[in-house]
C-alpha cells in the first residue's frame, strides 16, 4: 500500500523536499554525551532506514536506498525516480542546502551535530548519471545567515507575498487529486492561512500526526528564513462537506 504520506504530498517539489528530512522522522533518542559520535551516527541511520517515511520503492517520486553510518557520519542517499523533479531540486540547490541547514541545526536537532555527527544526504538522477550531495556539521551551523526578525508591518507584507506566491504556484504544484486538494491561500496580520480538502477517505490519527512531520519539514526548507523573521504558516484540513479535521502551524520555532 503506497504511504498516506507519499500520496499526500501533491506538487513534484515538495515530495522531494520533505522525504530528505530524516531527523524528523527518525524518531532518534534523545543525544547523551555518554556515547560517541559514531554510535549515535549507528542509531540515527539504523532508524532511518528502517522508517524511510515515505520514500519507499512503491512511491512514483522518489524512494531511499540507504541509509548508513560511517563513522561519525549519517550517509543517506536517494534516487529520484522522475527526472523533472530531480532537474527542479538541482535548480533549487542552493535554497535546499540553506533550508536543510537550518532545519538541522535547529535547537531539538544541533546536539547530535555538536557531539560530531555529520549528516550526507546524496539524492540521484533517475539514471544515476548525476547527483547532489549536502553536508551538515556543528560548522555549517555558524555558517547560515543573520536573520532578523520584521517589524508588525514588514510581516504583515511578508505574509500577503508567500500567501500570493502559493496561489500562483497552486495550479502547478498543487493538481486536484483524489487524496487532498488546495483551497487557496490567504494572509492575516502576519500569518498565511492555507485550507486544504480531503476529498475523499479521512486520514487515522496517525496519518495525521505523519502529515505534520512531514509539512513541518518542507515548509522549514522551503520558507525557513521568512518563519526566523516571525512568519507563520497556519494550515486548517476539511472533509468535502467542510467539516474541519485538523490543523497545525509552523514557526521559526520548528526550523
């Protein structure tokens, strides 16, 4: 059965960014500076490979391959099964490395990285003629950029571009489908209010709780400065007769 969190995730390039974002899913213990780094870095890629998320061989986007220690390093690696989504996360690499980067050396996650370990994500071409490949250590942490949070009118700006941004991206990224479908974008005081439909099936509590792993992830490496800066993104999910089913919201608390 394809994962609810493979299917749930509806435009080519958030499918590829949020299955890179093992930490999140890996549900790793929590760091002790009792242990080395390179068995902490035996526990996180033993539990990563054996919750791949959704990156499995049955979803059409992209599956994992492995995911091993070596040493004190965490090597995942990836192949992307669609070529124009492979050719679109090289277009973005730059915003992807940033965005992985401050995901990683967030509070919940920097210990792992100040005890020595060092996360490789490799994600191949379909073919595997090319590649791209991220490094993270406690060092790529002193390299991300200041940000500085907006004032209550810079927010209120901020909010109506990513809320205009998403509308326009919607009818690409987003296609109606039988599993979830974007309702529109809208801004409010510094908060972009999104809504989305199940059509179809309700997903289980835990489909729910694999939904807000997941979306955390991507929104973090897709719009992680503008959350550092005080945006956030509030999502609200309905059943077709308009009924809310849950909601969430992500901050700069979450990157």
């Amino acid at each position: 059965m394809t994962s609810l969190r493979g299917t749930i995730t509806i435009g080519l390039i958030i499918l590829t960014l949020n299955f890179g974002s093992p930490l999140a899913n890996a549900q790793s213990p929590s760091p002790d500076t009792q242990q080395s780094a390179a068995e902490w870095a035996k526990k996180i890629a033993f539990t990563i490979s054996h919750n791949p998320g959704a990156a499995t061989p049955d979803n059409p986007i992209m599956s994992l391959v492995y995911a091993v220690s070596r040493g004190n390093v965490v090597e995942i690696k990836y192949v992307m099964k669609d070529a124009l989504a492979f050719a679109r996360l090289k277009q973005g690499a730059e915003k992807l490395r940033l965005g992985k980067t401050s995901f990683y050396c967030n509070a919940d996650r920097i210990a792992y990285l100040t005890m020595g370990v060092v996360i490789r994500e490799i994600t191949t071409s379909p073919g595997g003629d090319d590649q791209l490949e991220i490094n993270v250590d406690r060092s790529s942490c002193n390299s991300l950029p200041a940000v500085t949070r907006l004032n209550s009118a810079q927010l209120v700006r901020l909010a109506q571009d990513v809320a205009d941004a998403e509308n326009k991206a919607s009818a690409k990224n987003y296609p109606l489908n039988g599993v979830l479908q974007f309702n529109g974008a809208s801004a409010n005081e510094g908060v972009v209010e999104e809504r989305l439909t199940f059509p179809g099936p309700l997903p289980t509590r835990q489909q729910m709780i694999n939904m807000t792993d997941v979306t955390r992830g991507f929104t973090c490496e897709k719009y992680g400065t503008s959350l550092h800066q005080g945006l956030t993104i509030h999502q609200t999910f309905v059943s077709s007769d308009g009924k809310p089913i849950f909601d969430f919201a992500v901050d700069g608390s979450h990157c």
